[in-house]
C-alpha cells in the first residue's frame, strides 16, 4: 500500500488511540444505535452470526418477538442428519464396517451450524457445551460419532427446557458416563478395597451446579465470621454422592457387541451404547442412607434410581444454582463480568419464572439477553463491559454473515484446520474445565483491575498471529473443508466437495465506496460502535489500498479482514 505501510497500519490497528496499558482505557466507542444497529448488537450475543437479512428482519419484528419465535422453531437433529447421510445405523455392531469416528460428527455439526434455523438454541446450547463439559479428544468418545451427535442434540432439546432435566439427561448420557467414568460405578467391597469413583460426583457440584463456595443471589461470596468464604462441600460430600452413582451402567440389552451373558461388568461404550440413556443396576447400587449437604439424608431402602433422582432435585435445589449457573450463561452470551444486581435479576427469574417453575431455561435466557445491561446502549462506554468473541463464534460469523457456500450445500469439515489455527473446536476442550476458566484473569490492565476475561485464556504468541492468517486465508481462498481423504466415500457415495466460498455480491457493489462499504461492515459485524478514531485508521488503509490499483474483490476482502483482526472487533461489547 502506499499511503500506509503494513507494519504501520497493525500498530494502529492493534494500539489504537487513547488506549492505555497503565489502566483500564476509557472507551470511544459508539453508543448511539439505530434500530439495525441493536438488532445486530443482540444477534451478536443470540446466534452465531447473522448477515443483513437477519439483522433487517430483527430490526423491523422486535428482539423479544423474535426470541419468541425462536423458541418456537422445531430444533435441528444432529443425530438424524449423520444417520441419514454419513453413517448406517445398520452398521452398528457389524464387525467390517467402519467406527462412526469423531469427524462424522464435526460434519454434521457443521451442517447444522451453517443451514441451521433454530439459531438461538444453538447458540445457548453451545453455551451450556462450555459448562456441562465433554471432549471428543477423548479415546473412547472420538470412536462414537453418534453418541456426540445424540449428545449436542441433548443440550439442543435442554436449551429451551429446564434445567433439572438437563441434569438428568447429562448425568445419565454414556458420553458423560464415560468422560467423568461413573459408568460402571460399583458400589463398596471392601474385601477388594474397592470404593465409588468419586470424578462425577465432585465435578457435578464443583462445576455443573454450586461451584465451591456458598454465594448470595447476586453472585457475591457469603463469608464466615473471620470474612473468608465458606465452602460448599467438603471431601465427606464428594464420598457420600459416590455413593448415589453407584450401579450406573451402559445400556447395552440387544447390543450386537456382546455375544456372552452380560452381567454388570460387560458394559462399555460403542456405537450402540454411545444413544442409549445410562441404566441403573440396583444390585451394583450402594446401599444405606446418604448424608448430602446440609446434613440432608437420603434414606435408606430406596432403588438406585430413587436416590439418584433425589439427589439431583438437591442439588438443582441449592441456592448457589441460580447465582451460579446465571454468571456463567451470561458470560458466555453477553459480558464477563455483569453487575451484582445483573445476575442478581437472572437468579431471581432461575429460581421463580413468575409462575412458580425453579430451572426454566425459556425464562432465564430471556432475563439474560432483555436484561438492561445487554440491551442498554450507553453499557457500551463502560470499560467493565462486554467480553472476547470466542474464536470459534468469530470464525462462524464469518461464514454466515458473508454466505459462505459450495454447489454440493455441503459443509463437512473434520475441523484440523479450524482446530490448529483458532485452537478451539466445540467440543474439543482440553478438561472438563473448558477451553478458558470463568474466573480467568489475563495480565495486564485488564487483570490488575479486577476484570474476568475468561477467553483471553486461549490468547498466546501463536494464536494471536495464526487467528488473523486465518480469516486472511479464508477470504482469500475460501473455507478449507479438511476431509481425510480427497475423495471420500460415505455410505456408498464418493464425494468431491467443492471449498466452500463467500458471496460477496453485495459487498462488491460498495467496492468503489469506501465510506459505505465500512458502514455496511460496522453494522453487520461491530453493530455501528466503531470509534471514530478505529474508523479513520480503516478507512485511510482501504482507501490506500484502492488508489493503489487492487481490484474490487481485494478491497473488499482487505476491509473485511481489517474489521476482523480489529480490537473492536474482537470484544463484543
């Protein structure tokens, strides 16, 4: 370029002015709004990218009638999707066909991801994917395709349910029975010093339900007389649910895998265990009262699945759930670091929806994205406001905003592209701990003042490079779909797939306008908050780029691949 050199152009982008390392910044963003404006600004927490149509259609219903009808489009099936076009579920159990392994999966997720309708379910349900935790990176799990599929469309039904049903249906998923191992959980013999496996029931409080330690309803710790924070649970708490999961095993009746007399131990996960709901053994089940929190006992005499469901209705009863689960929704849908009042509010409406249900998840997500700080301009200016746009969730928009497509209407990706450049794959977490801890702070301003910014967790020295090389290439060459093989048969069929590409007719037309091309981008992607100095330094380096002769596809491709590398971009605010 020749009004502005490369190296120039991302020290501005990357140090813009007013910015200080010695504290907090004050903000010059935008926060004046048109009705598009917030319609993109709330898609930008509610789905996972929208182009002008949608924005448009947002604007002139309504963000709460939309949320309406969305909770009233039918959910995608993922599991359905990969039966009917990847894998034969006539395969299953047949020794010379092959394992539906992870990749199967990743395409159907992707399909559903990009052609999808119910685009408010996705986005919560991939939010509760970083809470109630498995990884495909998982030996056993990478081999069942069909479970992950069966598992996404799970927390795809749990999405608009209520939340004590999503306890239920997490805690008896073989997925979740295999990654946190209470799948085979036997009860006590001490001849064989053999005890409950203790993973699930501590990471079912610790991470699924109470966290650890007591909060009030805004989220604040309840501390004890020496002002230190007060423990949920304890190490006796963790021992006594054990006791509760014990008995649990794979559903394996009519399994074509086994071929003896099954008894408790022949259980594992496969491809056919992998969609059938974890099943309860009452005589590998503890037997005996259990003292949970609180001093609360489950009596003695019941069937496993008695103490099971009473144990759950405890925890899903506890006061910290609200505060608890509330923080972690709104962090992963609008800011990370909401007011005390804030979740205060969306505990109120997860412990009453105002007609007496605990749990309903309709509700709760409605508190969350109506809520005054999500929906209130003038939280645009406040430094304490918004969070990183996950990588993953930048990399989708892209490819919705600007239409990605192939002839085939086919996005099978086995994600290694993805997954190397971005490091993050949905679930592909590295722990159960997720990509990012919620309570993560990055060094630097952020940090020393107090601030959670729980995905700069996934920000390094290679992915701050390895990030913007992405979407350059992806615009420049279009959307690599990773298939093991050039040419890959599936259920019968050799595919070809064409690399999807962006449609950028619309975009194209504003080549030769700059100032109109960068309003169109400001509203589809940083939702009309761009600061007057950000907008300068863009417009000065696209500007530059046209006089200098490219071609009206490389202009809009650089505007587009600046606004994405932006700071301004990449925190929602």
């Amino acid at each position: 370029m020749a009004s502005t050199n490369r190296r120039d152009l991302f020290r501005q982008l990357f140090n813009p002015p007013e910015f200080s390392v010695e504290g907090v910044a004050a903000v010059s963003r935008n926060a004046t709004l048109t009705a598009e404006q917030e319609a993109s600004r709330f898609l930008a927490q509610a789905t996972l990218g929208a182009d002008l149509a949608l924005i448009q259609e947002v604007a002139a219903t309504g963000i709460e009638a939309w949320i309406d009808q969305q909770f009233a489009i039918p959910q995608s099936q993922i599991l359905d999707y990969l039966y009917a076009e990847l894998y034969d579920e006539a395969d299953i159990g047949n020794e010379d066909a092959d394992s539906p392994w992870r990749s199967l999966f990743r395409y159907a997720l992707w399909q559903t991801t990009m052609k999808g309708s119910d685009l408010l379910r996705q986005r919560v349900a991939l939010a509760l994917s970083e809470i109630v935790v498995i990884s495909t990176e998982t030996g056993a799990i990478y081999a069942v395709a069909n479970g992950a599929a069966d598992w996404y469309d799970m927390l795809l039904r749990n999405a608009f349910g209520n939340f004590r049903t999503l306890l239920q249906d997490v805690t008896l998923h073989p997925l979740m029975g295999s990654y946190l191992s209470h799948a085979g959980n036997r009860k006590t013999d001490t001849v064989e010093n053999r005890f409950p496996d203790e993973n699930y029931a501590r990471e079912i409080m610790q991470l699924f339900t109470i966290g650890l330690f007591l909060l009030n309803d805004d989220g604040s710790l309840i501390l004890d007389g020496e002002n230190e924070p007060i423990p949920t649970y304890d190490n006796s708490h963790i021992t006594e649910f054990a006791k509760i999961f014990t008995g649990i095993q794979y559903d394996f009746d009519g399994d074509p895998h086994v071929t003896w007399t099954p008894d408790f131990e022949s259980g594992w996960l496969n491809p056919y265990t992998a969609v059938r709901p974890l099943k309860m053994w009452d005589e590998e089940h503890e037997l005996g009262s259990k003292t949970l929190l609180n001093g609360y006992v489950v009596s003695d005499g019941q069937t496993g699945m008695a103490d099971l469901n009473e144990a759950l209705d405890h925890l899903f009863n506890h006061p910290n759930v609200g505060p608890f689960i509330g923080l972690r929704l709104i962090q992963r849908l609008v800011k990370s670091n909401p007011s005390p009042a804030y979740i205060g509010r969306v505990t109120a409406v997860f412990n009453d929806n105002g007609s007496g249900v605990r749990g309903d998840m309709q509700a709760i997500i409605k508190a969350i994205l109506l809520d005054d700080e999500a929906r209130n301009p003038s939280f645009i200016t406040d430094p304490a406001h918004g969070k990183l746009r996950e990588p993953f969730f930048r990399f989708t928009q892209m490819v919705r905003s600007f239409h990605f497509s192939n002839p085939q209407d086919k996005f099978w990706d086995a994600g290694w592209t993805v997954d190397s450049n971005l490091r993050q794959f949905m679930f592909n977490a590295p722990s159960v701990f997720n990509f990012f801890l919620p309570g993560y702070r990055p060094p630097g301003a952020a940090g020393s003042a107090g601030l959670a910014a729980p995905e700069f967790q996934l920000l390094n020295s290679y992915t701050a490079i390895s990030t913007i090389n992405f979407w350059y290439s992806r615009l420049e060459w279009g959307y690599v779909i990773d298939l093991p093989d050039s040419e890959q048969e599936i259920k019968g069929q050799t595919y070809n797939l064409d690399q999807p590409q962006p449609d950028l007719s619309y975009e194209l037309t504003l080549a030769t306008d700059v100032s109109a091309l960068l309003d169109h981008l400001d509203l589809l992607l940083t939702y009309g908050t761009l600061s007057t100095e950000m907008r300068g330094i863009l417009e000065t380096a696209v500007s530059g780029y046209a006089a200098d002769g490219a071609d009206d596809i490389d202009v809009v491709n650089f505007a587009i691949f600046l606004f994405m590398s932006c700071p301004e971009y990449a925190i929602q605010v």
